[in-house]
C-alpha cells in the first residue's frame, strides 16, 4: 500500500481522542464529559482505566445537540 493509500484510509476512519480532549472539542469540563460518557449521552468506551472516544462522536454529538435546541425553540414559539 502506497503512503498516500495509508493516509486515505487513515483520514476515513475516526481519530481516538482521550475524554479531555474530547472535553476540550465540547467546551465542557472533563467531569462532564466523564458523566456524558458514564450515561451514554457521549459514546465512549474504556481501555483499562482510560476513556476513549473519537472526533466523530463529538461532531455527532454536536449535531445532536442542535437538532433538539432547534425542536425546543420550535416548541416554544408554537406554545405562545
């Protein structure tokens, strides 16, 4: 495989990221992101004592995030 092959591929797949740096990506402290992760809210997983999760979740997560902002708000203007 050529390097520019390998670096496709590795451009395809999401980069792992530690839950601070995940933390950062949010703008939330790293104890919410651990909570986020502890509920399921933010995909993560444990490799021993260290949670991991990808740059992708966090975009996801987001996303998500906005989408249920944009509901309340239409909510909210249909309720007055």
């Amino acid at each position: 495989m050529s390097a520019e092959e390998k670096q496709a591929v590795a451009e395809e797949q999401p980069r792992l990221i530690s839950l601070a740096e995940a933390a950062d990506i949010l703008s939330v402290s790293y104890q919410t992101a651990v909570r986020l992760a502890k509920s399921g809210e933010l995909k993560a997983f444990k490799i021993r004592r260290a949670w991991r999760t990808s740059t992708t979740v966090c975009e996801e997560y987001i996303e998500e995030r906005y989408r249920v902002q944009a509901l309340e708000c239409q909510r909210e203007k249909t309720e007055d």
